[in-house]
C-alpha cells in the first residue's frame, strides 16, 4: 500500500511540473556543454514533450555539440506529437 501511495505521489509531482521549452531546453544543454556534462538520462522524454519542429531543432544542436550520443530515435518517434512522455527502447 505504501509503495501504491509513493507512486501515486510521484506522478501526481510529475503531472505538475512544467513542461520545459525549446529555448529551456537549449539553455540548460548549452550550461551542460560549457559545465563539461552530457545530456541528462531523460532527454528522450523531455523532447517528446516539444512539438515535432522545435524537437528537431533541438535534436540537431544536441547531435552537433556531442551532447546527444549513442542509439538514434526513428524517424516515426521523432514525428510523434508533442506530450508522448512513453519512453520507447
């Protein structure tokens, strides 16, 4: 029941945080670039929350500054609506 309790917490925490911005989101990698850090674990996520153009956008300067490594998203995922928070591996 407690364990119930917590996720409930948790996504309800979740449920009201704002979503970031393209610009937000720029920021706060740019400040990762400079600080020598790498995108956070939750970028995928936190893209899908932009619309299709501004994720791209950012997509592009992630990829570019290094930020963005490893496994790439389908053009599908990255076509997606906006709000899709589903993590798809």
């Amino acid at each position: 029941m407690i364990a119930l309790s917590f996720m409930f917490a948790m996504s309800m925490a979740l449920a009201n945080e704002p979503v970031a911005t393209k610009t937000d989101i720029l920021d706060e990698m740019t400040r990762r670039l400079l600080d020598g850090q790498m995108a956070p674990g939750n970028i995928e996520t936190r893209l899908m929350a932009l619309a299709p153009a501004e994720r791209f956008e950012v997509i592009m300067f992630l990829r570019r500054s290094g930020l963005l490594t490893g496994k790439s998203l389908s053009v599908d995922r990255l076509l997606t609506m906006g709000s899709d928070t589903e993590v798809r591996h």
